[in-house]
C-alpha cells in the first residue's frame, strides 16, 4: 500500500496512539548503576567531567546505594579507587580490597540489590595496565591467575555477580573454573566480550585513576574497525562460560549490540561509557542540547539495537524520568 492510501502519520497522532505502537520500552529493569568508591569516611568528591559522579567513601555508597534501590533499579556495578598500587595490583584481590569491602556493607544493608563488581588489576596496578605487565608487554596468561583471584575475592565477599573488563584471552574460564571449585557455582559472570579500544573512556580513567602510564591498551582492547571480530570474542566468552556479554562503548558501536544480539542468545548488555554521558552533560550545560531528552533518546536507542541491560551514569536520573 503506497501514498495517498497509506499514510503512516495516522498512528502518530497522538501520545496514546505513539504509546500503542511504540516498539521499544526502556525499563527500570534494564539499568546498572556504576559507582566509584574510595577508603574514608564521609567523603563525596565531584568527579569534574561527570557531572553527579562522585568517589564515595562506603557510608555515602550505601546512600547512593540506597536510592537506586528505591527507584526501582536492579543492580549496581562497584569500581575501586584503591590506597596504593603496586606492580601486581594487590589491592584488587585483597580481603580487605576497597571493593571487597564496599560488597560486603551493601550486601549487609541493601541484600536484594544485585552488586556487580568489575573485574580488573587497571586501577590497581602502578602501571595502569589491565594486566602483569613484563618490560613492554602485557603478559597475557601470568594475568589470568590475579583476575580470577580478584573475582573469586569479590564473590567470596558476597558479589552477586562477577564483570572482569580486562580483555585477556582466556580469562572468563580461569574466573568460571576458581569459582566453581569455591562453591560458587551461583555466581555469573557478565563479560566485557567486546571491548573496544575506545577514546571514549577518557573521563572514566580520570575518574578512577587508571589510565596506562605507558603505551595504550590497543593489544588487548579492540579495534574500533572490527566488527567480525566481536563475534569471535563473544563467542569465546561464551564457550569459556560467561552467563551475559557486553558491549563497550555503547553509542558508537550499535551495529555491534545488533549484530551480536541477532547472532547470540544470552542477555546482551551494552556499557554506556563515561564520555558518552560527559559529552552529553557538557553539551546540555552550553544549553546546546536538551540533556535530559538526548539522554532518554541515547538510551532507548541503545535498547532498539538490542542491549537488554544498560550500563549508565544516567541511571538514576533516567530511572527518575521513567517514574514521573
Ligand atoms: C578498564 C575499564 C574501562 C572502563 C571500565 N573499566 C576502560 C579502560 O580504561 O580501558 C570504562 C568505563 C567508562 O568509560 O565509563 N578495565
Ligand atoms: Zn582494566
């Protein structure tokens, strides 16, 4: 049926009948908070290029915490800002890890929320490397032994679920096999499948301290040219056990979220990193753009290209939009 007899601004004609046919509903349900914490007490400091990110010490965590949970959002996902670094990143599969602790309070005071732990030795490390760094280069397998430590430490903790973003080959079924030998057969994983080396996490490595002091991270992460390639990735990760896979960065590899969600049949997250939303912030903040209106069209438009759940420094806020 062509023009005059069809014409397709007949259901656009207004909010009820939009509402009927709209084809994407973006959910509470589909949010994942991140959340920087650091050691102390009563602290919140302003991360500047993410407006209304902080680094919490636990007790402002738990509010935070505390507040996603009451909007309705599922789960959070932990990062750490650790005292010290060293070589090996020993903070990161520490007991008494700045993470570790953080899972271990929230799971007391807010048990049904699930807590995420990202996975990775970057913020911990001297180096700023996501791995064990011999002279110039990552050292893939002498890698994998301290990420699956570090999971094993988050789950051990109470971690609902396990998300390593390292990108070293191999790695999802070191995690799967310690976990499976410490009885925590319960516990999933969400891989950061496909990564990319991306420009984008540029205010997120400010924020958690964790850029490389040397060379780049472009012989682990992806190359934003390959799309074939994450069907591999995603592929391994799954054979190797990975319970949900991600995409990274979200807004500019689309084609990736619906490429891999036509092709896989687990729950597909899609990680709205840090300078999609600062770019966001900064343009709003010009009066360039309507933030809160890019934003629900960012995230609506990630879930159209097939992410079930979105990783977002806008969650709390969209989940107030969701609610009005
Ligand atoms: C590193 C890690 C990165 C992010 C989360 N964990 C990226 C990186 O530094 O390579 C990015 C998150 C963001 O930009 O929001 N393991
Ligand atoms: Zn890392």
């Amino acid at each position: 049926m062509l023009f005059p007899d069809y014409r397709p601004r007949r259901l656009r004609q207004s909010e009820n009948l939009r509402r009927m046919i709209r084809e994407t509903q973006l959910s509470v349900n589909d949010l994942i908070l991140p959340l920087f914490v650091i050691a102390g007490r009563d602290v919140k400091n302003p991360i500047p290029s993410m407006p209304g990110h902080f680094h919490l010490s636990i007790d402002h965590f738990l509010k935070t915490a505390q507040q996603a949970y009451d909007l309705g959002i599922p789960a959070v996902i932990i990062f750490g800002i650790p005292e010290k670094k060293d070589a090996l990143g020993t903070e990161a599969y520490a007991d008494n890890g700045i993470v570790q602790k953080a899972t271990r309070a929230l799971k007391e005071k807010l048990p049904d929320l699930v807590a995420i732990t990202d996975v990775c030795l970057c913020q911990y490390t001297e180096h700023g490397h996501c791995g064990v760094v011999e002279g110039n280069i990552i050292d893939n397998d002498a890698s994998l032994d301290l990420i699956a430590r570090t999971a094993l430490s988050h789950a051990k903790a109470g971690a609902d679920m396990v998300a390593p973003s390292d990108m070293m080959d191999g790695r999802i079924g070191e995690i799967r096999e310690i976990l499976d030998e410490n009885n925590l057969n319960q516990v999933p994983i969400m891989s950061y499948a496909a990564k990319y080396c991306s420009a984008y996490y540029g205010p997120f490595r400010e924020a958690a301290d964790s850029a490389p002091k040397f060379g780049d991270r472009r012989t682990y992460q992806m190359d934003p040219a390959n799309a074939l390639e994450a069907i591999r990735e995603v592929t391994l990760d799954i054979e190797e056990g990975a319970d949900i896979i991600m995409v990274k960065p979200a807004l500019a590899y689309l084609d990736i979220i619906c490429r891999v969600r036509e092709e896989i049949d687990l729950p597909v997250a899609a990680y709205n990193v840090s300078g999609e939303f600062s770019m966001v912030k900064a343009a709003a903040k010009l009066g360039w753009i309507d933030g809160s209106k890019v934003m629900m069209e960012t995230l609506t438009a990630i879930k159209r290209a097939g992410a079930d759940l979105i990783l977002t420094y806008f969650a709390i806020e969209a989940a107030q939009v969701l609610q009005s």
